[in-house]
C-alpha cells in the first residue's frame, strides 16, 4: 500500500527668481549632485546636499544667551538637528518590512559671492525673513507649484532652490522633507485681520510636515515611495503557511499536514529570493477484518523559492526542488506482516498573489491557510 503525495496549495512651494549659479570647481571633482541614494543591504541612505548662501562668513549673537555662532557653525547645528529628526523616525519605521533609511545632510555655509556646487540644491539665506508677518522659509519645485499637498520625485532629479531665515531645528527638518520631496500637510486661510492660520489634514496632526514634530510611519511611507521610484526596493516578505490534507485509500486514512514559515528578500541584486522552513507530519491508521495498526512519520520541511513580481503584485512562488519523504514501514495487521510505502513530496507554488495594505490572506479553513506580510525578514 502506498502513501499519497501532498497536493501543492495555490494558493514648497512659492516660485522663486532664479539664483545665481556659478561654475564650480568641487562640481567638477564629483560632488553629489542633487539628492543620492546609498544602498547597502536593508539600510538606505540619502543624501542631501545644500548650499546655503549668505550664510557663511556671518556671525550671530542670541539675544538670550549672548553666545555667539559662526554662520558655518549655524548651517552646522542646523544639519545635525534636522538629522536627529529625521533618523529618529526612520529608526521606529521600516520601509517594505525591512529597509531602514538614514538622512545624511551635507550642508554648505556660503557667502554671496562663492561658489558652491550647482548640483546641489541652493537655498538663499535671509537674516530678515521672518521680519514680515507671514513670511516663512520655503523651498522651490522647478516648474512651479506642484498638486496640492501631492509630493514629487523632483529633488532626485534636479536641484531644488529655496529662501531660509533664522530656522530652527523642527523648521529645518520641515524644509529638509521639502527637498525630500514632501509636501505640506496642512492647509492655510487668511483671516480678515491678515493673519494666516494653519489646519493640519486629516490624520496628520503632530507630524512634521502638518508644523509637528513627529516623522511617523505614513512620512516615512512616503520618503520610501520617492526612493523607491529611483531606486530598485523589493518588499521583504513573511508569512505562514499551513495545509492539512486528508486522504482516504483502501484501507488506509492519512493526514498529512505542514506548518511553516515563509520569508522572501531581495538580494543585493534586487532580485527576490525566499525560504519555506518548517514541519511536514504524517499521521494514519490501517484498519482491516478488526485488526488495524497506527502510523506516522515526519520531515523537516526546507524549499528554496523563486520570487517574481513588484510592489503589491501579483507575485509567484515556485520552490525550486520538492522536499520528498520516502520511506517503508513495518506493521502487523492481524499478525500479517505489511510493508507501508510512505512516498510523498511537499513544494510550494503560488502564482497571482497580490498584497491588500501589504497583507495577503488565502483562508482556507480546516484545509489551511497562507498569510503573507510586508514585515521585517530575519537576514
């Protein structure tokens, strides 16, 4: 008598004149040129280099304190502290399950007249600028002003030009999302006494680009939807698969079952490849004339997958080779000596997946289930 095989389940923007550039030696020696993308492994950083002119070679005094403050040492502080911001965030979120990206702002304290990098992007300094009520730093998207609060993949692209005044930290890191390619999440009204209000847009309250403080999952989201449009970022996959079949033959009832875990990540090559590990277990009974006998048997389960499909899919799974149990035992049924031929191969070949809020859930019952998850995959 012989065993059955495991059926494979199938499962920002005011427009501003254009600034005066000038030819730059460091450009020529390979400077970034507007915002870069550094992939190692699952960790992401970007690059985001900014000229600040009219700010260097300025000294500054707090009216409170008395300290005074180079402007080199301004454009300083001002990219360590959007930086904390910003990696803050991106170290509570992952993107995709499993990239972690990490702000790296290279910034320049210019003064009027030098040269600085026309690759990067070019924020003009003005001492006065919050003189005027209602008068804010901003940065510029060529072109002119994008979609209300849509953002925009041109910072990678091109560079961004801007107007800062005495920023501080949150006012930097705000402005630094604009050259990231965010947009602002609020609207504004002005009221009959001339003042402008702002009314963050639903959901986002408290978080930086509605004038907060916190870079939450949604920003970072976003952050890695305008990394991902120049740069190849597979989704890290994982989920658990188990099947339970049942199978009635002569006077054999077997039930084998597999519980197993499944994980899919990119290569440094971009391309996607994934593992099914776990348990595959037999149990049966052999019953005949009042005489019957009980058996079982396992293996451990370990596939290697071919992945295809992007973003939210479809996608298919193929295992690359079945795991095979091939074994005989040894039963008495009735003092009847029998040789029980257990032959059954477990794979793993699934196609038309697609992710709904980066989960897919086929929910089978009794029979088993398959639950995949954009979640961290252990390297």
């Amino acid at each position: 008598m012989s065993g059955r095989r495991l059926a494979t389940l199938m499962v920002i923007a005011l427009v501003l004149g254009s600034l005066p550039l000038a030819s730059s030696p460091q450009a020529e020696a390979g400077w970034p040129a507007r915002n870069q993308i550094q992939k190692d492994g699952f960790t992401v950083t970007i690059v985001v280099p900014v000229d600040i002119r009219g700010l260097g070679g300025r000294t500054f005094r707090n009216a409170r304190t008395g300290e005074r403050r180079s402007g080199e040492r301004v454009a300083e502080m001002w990219e360590q502290g959007a930086e904390e911001i910003w990696n803050l965030g991106f170290s509570n979120h992952t993107f995709r399950g499993c990239y972690t990206f990490v702000l790296d702002i290279q910034m320049q304290a210019l003064g009027e007249g030098d040269s600085g990098n026309p690759n990067n992007h070019q924020v003009q300094f003005k001492n006065t600028l919050f003189v005027a009520p209602n008068v804010r730093a901003r940065v510029t998207t060529p072109g002119g002003r994008p979609a209300a609060h849509a953002d925009v993949d041109t910072a990678f692209e091109q560079s961004l030009a801007g107007l800062w005044g005495r920023n501080d930290n949150l006012i930097t890191a705000h402005e630094v999302g604009h050259l990231l390619g965010l947009a602002d999440d609020y609207t504004t009204a002005r009221g009959s006494d001339g003042v402008v209000s702002f009314t963050p847009l639903s959901g986002r309250a408290g978080t930086l680009m509605a004038r907060g403080t916190i870079v939450d999952e949604e920003l970072v989201k976003r952050v890695g939807e305008l990394v991902a449009d120049h740069e190849e970022l597979p989704p890290c996959i994982l989920g658990v698969w188990e099947s339970r079949q049942m199978k009635e033959e002569g006077i054999q009832t077997t039930t084998a079952t597999v519980s197993a875990v499944v994980r899919v990540v990119p290569t440094d090559q971009g391309q996607l490849e994934g593992t099914v590990q776990g348990e595959f277990q037999l149990e049966g009974v052999a019953e005949e004339g009042g005489c019957q006998f009980n058996y079982s048997a396992g293996m451990v389960v370990d596939l290697e997958l071919s992945v295809e499909g992007e973003d939210d899919g479809p996608y298919s799974f193929d295992a690359k080779a079945p795991n095979e149990l091939d074994e005989i035992q040894r039963h008495y049924l009735c003092e009847q000596a029998i040789d029980l031929t257990l032959d059954w191969d477990v794979s793993f070949n699934f196609d038309g997946i697609e992710f709904t809020d980066g989960q897919y859930i086929d929910d089978q019952g009794e029979d088993g289930r398959l639950v995949l998850t954009y979640l961290l995959a252990e390297q």
